[in-house]
C-alpha cells in the first residue's frame, strides 16, 4: 500500500516535535520538502512574477468535442469514409449507422476498434449534449442499448415486431446469413484479400503482427460459427445463406419495406447491412457465392440500392464538416 499523505500543514504544527531519528533512519517528509525548496531569491522574483496559466486552445473543428451538440458513432471504418459518411464495412456496424439515419438522428461518425468500446464491441454512441466543461460526458450508449436510446428521442417503434413471423426470419439473418459471412470473409482464402484490407493491414504494417491478427480472426471467427453449427462446411454454410436469401426476397416481395410497413425499420437495416456490402463490387470479393445469391434476388438488389441513394448519397469533402442526419 503506498504511504498515507502528509497531514496538512496546520495539523502538523498542533502535533507535538517528533522524537529524535538515528543517524541511519529514514527521510522524512520534512527533509524530502526542504530538498525542493525554492531558493529565497527565486522565491522573491515568483512573488512578482507569478505563472500564469493560460485557457486552452480550442479544439479542431472535426474534433468530436466541437460537435458534441450532436451525437457521436464510433464504428468500424476508415477516416475518409467517416468524414464522407460512407457505410461502414462491418455489418453490425453499418446495421445501425443506417437504423440512426431511418430515424433522422443527427450524428457523425468516427473511425474506431474494439478496444475502444466501453463493451468491447463496436459500435457505441455518444450522445449530443453541449458540454459545461472538459469533463462534462454523458455515457456512451452501447448497440445493444442503441434501439431503446433511439425511441427515446422519438425514434419510430418497433412496427416490425408485429407481424409473428418476424423471429423467425430474423433468425435467417442471425444464424444463417451470419454464419455464412464469418465463413466467407475470414476463413475462406478466396477473400483473404478482403479481410486483410478491412481488419489487418491499417493496424500494422509488421507482417509479424499482420499474421497474428490473422490468426486471431481466424481462430474468432471459428469459434463462433461453431456456437450454432455442428461444424463448418463451406458449401453447406454457403447453400444455408442462399436459401435464406430466398426467403428474404419472398418476404419482401414487391413492398419497398419489409413487413409492409410506411417507414423502414431496423429490419430493413439489418438485411442492407449484409446486402449492400456482399453488392459492394470495390470490396473486391473473389469467393462469390453469396453475392451471386443477393444479386440473382432483384427486390433485395432494389431494396439495397434505395437505401443507399437516399440515406447515403455522395458527400463532397467542403460539406463534410457538417453532421449528417
């Protein structure tokens, strides 16, 4: 345990003197202070030229305490993407930045990782507020808490619950969809190229450390497709996915939204977070069985291009500095 601090000055003068120390104790803590002491000269010239301490400069106008007024997403993604507003290249991620912008939440996004996050996934949120002072934050709101955060400023309600069948397709997207991009993205080498470009190389160019990563994908990846499936077959998990894409599309049907609902909702979100990047041709996807399965489904390709020129339309670099909505 490190040592009590010193008592203050004026319950140190109340005390009576403290017994006489041998030669061979200790310092203390009188002697350690008259080692710092200031020279009376210096003394003197502080006395009529005290420090002074200066206010802090402003922060840069991208910094995210500037836009505080607004919320904050911190996601998987690049920093020119995130000042572009672009989706983001993670599913989960990209599942609700666009659930924030069906809501018209005001928010700016910021390039981000795991070890960042309060519950060490990403994303998290901070939400707007205009700061009183430097430590003045509000806590930041975790995905799994982000849905009720959004209906608590209004955000539209959970209209697609209705509808009894929505467990069972959201299962398809859970299980089967998900499992199938595990595979597909990190553990069939045909992409390998794709996760190295996304999760690996913009955190170290050591090929030590490029490979450790690797690895470590890898082996999570596994280890979590093999929660819900008996074991890993490329072509089963792949034939899985594809049948549940059909589904999907048989849902959809010719509705602009799931569940024939008048706004989108977090349903609609989910199924883009896994469309638009498995239709996103500068990924550069080499292995393209799930790709070829969105593709051939023309209400999801219709359903993916929607929300993607009407919640994530081109920004210029001179507007960038605003925050979307």
């Amino acid at each position: 345990m490190p040592p009590p601090p010193p008592p203050p000055i004026e319950e140190a003068q109340a005390r009576p003197p403290a017994p006489a120390q041998p030669a061979h104790a200790h310092p203390t803590y009188a002697d350690v202070r008259n080692w710092f002491s200031i020279p009376p000269s210096l003394k003197k010239l502080f006395d009529h030229f005290p420090l002074v301490v200066y206010p802090a400069n402003d922060p840069p106008l991208r910094s995210p305490t500037r836009q505080r007024q607004s919320a904050t997403l911190y996601l998987f993604t690049s920093s020119e993407d995130a000042l572009l507003r672009r989706p983001s290249f993670n599913p989960t991620c990209l599942k609700w930045q666009t659930y924030l912008k069906f809501n018209d939440i005001p928010f700016s996004t910021v390039s981000s990782n795991n070890h960042a996050s309060p519950s060490g996934a990403l994303p998290f949120l901070l939400p707007g507020h205009k700061p009183a002072s430097a430590n003045d934050s509000p806590a930041p709101i975790v995905s799994s808490k982000l849905e009720k955060w959004v209906l608590d400023q209004g955000g539209s309600g959970k209209t697609d619950r209705v509808d009894i069948r929505y467990d069972a397709y959201l299962a398809l997207l859970d299980y089967r969809i998900r499992n199938a991009w595990l595979c597909s993205l990190y553990l069939d080498f045909r992409n390998s190229q794709v996760m190295r470009q996304l999760y690996v190389d913009p955190c170290s160019s050591n090929p030590l450390v490029q490979e450790t990563i690797v690895y470590q994908l890898r082996t999570a990846a596994h280890a979590e497709i093999l929660k819900t499936s008996s074991e890993i077959d490329f072509m089963t998990l792949y034939v899985d996915a594809q049948e549940a894409f059909v589904a999907l599309a048989a849902l959809l049907g010719e509705k602009t939204w799931f569940f024939d609902v008048e706004k989108p909702t977090l349903f609609d979100a989910s199924v883009f977070a896994y469309t638009h990047l498995l239709l996103d041709e500068g990924l550069g996807w080499k292995g393209t069985e799930l790709s070829a399965a969105v593709g051939r489904m023309e209400n999801l390709v219709r359903h993916r291009d929607h929300i993607l020129s009407q919640y994530y339309r081109p920004v210029r670099k001179e507007e960038s500095l605003g925050v979307a909505s």
